[in-house]
C-alpha cells in the first residue's frame, strides 16, 4: 500500500510490444514521476478483465503530476492528476 505523499515512479513497460492487451496507464506517464494524492481501494484489474481473465483487487491512486516535467508549454495553472494501478507504480528509490 502506498501512502498519500509517497514518490512513485511509473514503470517504464510496453506490454503491448508483447501481444494482445489492454493498458489503464496513459503512454505518455511511463518513466515518469509522481507523488500519490490518495488511495480509491482496490478493484479488480482492468487488464484482466477486458480478456475476461480472472482479476486480482489491485489498488488503485490518483498520482499528481508536475505539469512541467510532462508538457513544458502548459500553464502554470494546469494540473495532471491521473488515476493508476499500483502494478504501474514503484516507489522511488525502489525502482532501477
């Protein structure tokens, strides 16, 4: 479990290089940084679910974003804050 304030990377993976999937993390996000807002619970995994597999609760967080680090030509008012699974996150200093 991952606790509001807590520094995350989003993991820098391209499952769909390897065959069929279906992805709930933006392309854009992966190999980025981000802190968590807040914990929603835990729901079955979208991942799984759209190929009928059997799902895992996976937790799921809204991750804050700096605007600058991911679109330099926004305004200082934008904010980015995406919902994502915890199988997309490692904590920093955890990740390689």
């Amino acid at each position: 479990m991952l606790a509001p304030g807590s520094q995350v990377l989003v993991k820098n993976d391209w499952p769909e290089t390897r065959g069929p999937c279906h992805i709930r993390t933006p392309h854009y996000l992966r190999g980025h940084r981000g802190v968590v807002v807040r914990q929603f619970g835990a729901f079955p995994n979208p991942e799984d679910l759209a190929f009928a597999r059997p799902a895992a609760r996976v937790p799921l967080y809204h991750v804050a974003f700096s605007r600058q680090d991911i679109w330099p030509e926004g305004s200082d008012r934008d904010e980015l804050l995406v919902e994502i699974y915890e199988h997309w996150l490692e904590p920093v200093g955890a990740a390689s």
